[in-house]
C-alpha cells in the first residue's frame, strides 16, 4: 500500500527487542493502513517473546521534546499512546496533549507485560487516571487494565465490565473500548462506551491461537483509521477486523 505523504500517527511508547510488541507492532500496524509514524520513544527494553530482562526509562523531558520535534516536523493527525511506567513521563505527556487538543489521543494503559511483569509504577496509575485520561479521546482497557483503573475485582463477565467501565468513564475519556481478549468463551466481545450514548458491542469468534502485541495492534489501528477521517465506531470495528485477521494468519 503506498504511504501517505501527510498523514502521521505519533507513536509514544517503549520499545521492544523481540518485536513482537511495543513500538515495533505500531509502526508495522499504521504503515500496512497506508499512513507513516513519527515516534516519541518512552523507554528501552530489553526482552524476548517470553519475558522482559532490563528496561531504561527516558527521562520524562526527552519524551515531552520527542513529541514537540514530531508535532513540528510532520502533519500528525491522532497520537497513539503505550508503555509510560512513570508518573513524570505521564505528567510530560499530558502537558504535550494539552498544547494539542485537536488531534485525537488514543491510549492503551499498558500496565503489565504479556509475561506479567508490571509495566507502571503503583503511584503512577492515580496520576493517569486525573490528567491523561481525560485528555484522550479513546482508552482502550483489557479486563486486567479496567479492574486496576476502577480499583475492582477482575469483571466476571460483560455485565460486570460494563459497570467498571461506567465507572470510569465519568472520571474523563471521551470514549473507553473495552476489550474482551482475556475472558473466556466462545465468543470474544469488546465494548464500546461513549457518553451519552448506548454501549456498542463488537463480537468475534474467539480464536484458538493467540499472539503478542494484539494490543497494540488494535490501538494502533484505531489511531490510523481516525487520522483518515473515520468515526470512532468505524476506525474500531476496522481496528477489530485487522487483528482477526493477523491472529488468524499467525496463531501461536
């Protein structure tokens, strides 16, 4: 698919060595879509498909200046947000989005490796939730992510991540996807909750295989769909289809 010249999605997030996650899946999600990335890298790490060895932190006003250079140098139409592990690289952040109200954020609150190691500080998640969250325009918790934003139990079914999710959404983003990968069943749901508005649900096969990074494909996705224009609803169900089709093309 040829690129397009104007269109950017500005990728912050960590980095990761096996590339099966992180930056590496953002850039190869958002080019495939036919749009190019400018990045703000947040941290370096050091990992396998299995397990993350090392991870330096950049410091907070390298990542803010990263993001400030890729605004200047290029015509970013939506942010796509990732690993942040600290509160002062999420205080930075949330300064840099609010000098940028109109390009649309989309945050993945990357809380914990697909290995299990937590990927943010304890003190860090208050501070996301008070001044990032509300300036994004789409957060994209899985039930793990949701249960840590909302101080509650794992949600026991879509019932119950509906009334997480209404919970949080108050509290500041414009719109919260729920994603429904981890739960189980024959069906995989994500749910779509927006202001105002009845709650949209996305329902796939559940796949027997799986992957890394499908998280970040999905957000990824959803970014570069809104940066061409397309409504939330679409730029998700788009979003969905792509990593149905990638998991189904390389189960693990």
């Amino acid at each position: 698919m040829a690129l397009s010249q104007n269109l950017h999605v500005l990728v912050v997030g960590g980095s990761d060595s096996s590339g099966g996650a992180g930056i590496a899946r953002d850039v190869e999600t958002i080019s495939s879509i036919g749009l190019r990335t400018c990045l703000a890298v947040t941290a370096v790490t050091v990992q396998t498909h299995g397990a993350i060895n090392d991870i330096l932190h950049l410091q907070p006003g390298l990542v803010a200046d990263q993001m400030r250079a890729a605004l200047q140098a290029n015509v970013v139409a939506a942010i796509k947000i990732g690993m942040l592990a600290t509160a002062p690289t999420i205080a930075a952040i949330a300064a840099v989005l609010s000098e940028n109200p109109q390009i649309p954020a989309i945050l993945d609150p990357v809380l914990a490796s697909s290995s299990g190691r937590p990927l943010v500080e304890p003190n860090a998640v208050d501070l996301m939730k008070r001044d990032l969250i509300p300036l994004c325009r789409l957060v994209t918790p899985n039930l793990v992510e949701l249960a840590v934003l909302t101080g509650s139990e794992l949600a026991a079914g879509d019932d119950d991540a509906l009334r997480q999710g209404r919970r949080l959404l108050p509290e500041g983003p414009q719109a919260l996807l729920i994603k429904g990968g981890h739960a189980e069943g024959p069906r995989s749901t994500d749910i779509l909750l927006s202001r105002g508005r009845e709650p949209i649900r996305f329902d796939m096969p559940r796949l027997a295989g799986s992957m890394r990074g499908t998280g970040c494909i999905l957000a990824s996705a959803i970014a570069a769909y809104l940066a061409t224009g397309d409504s939330i609803e679409k730029a998700v169900l788009q979003a969905k289809l792509l990593v149905f089709e990638k998991i189904s093309k390389n189960p693990m």
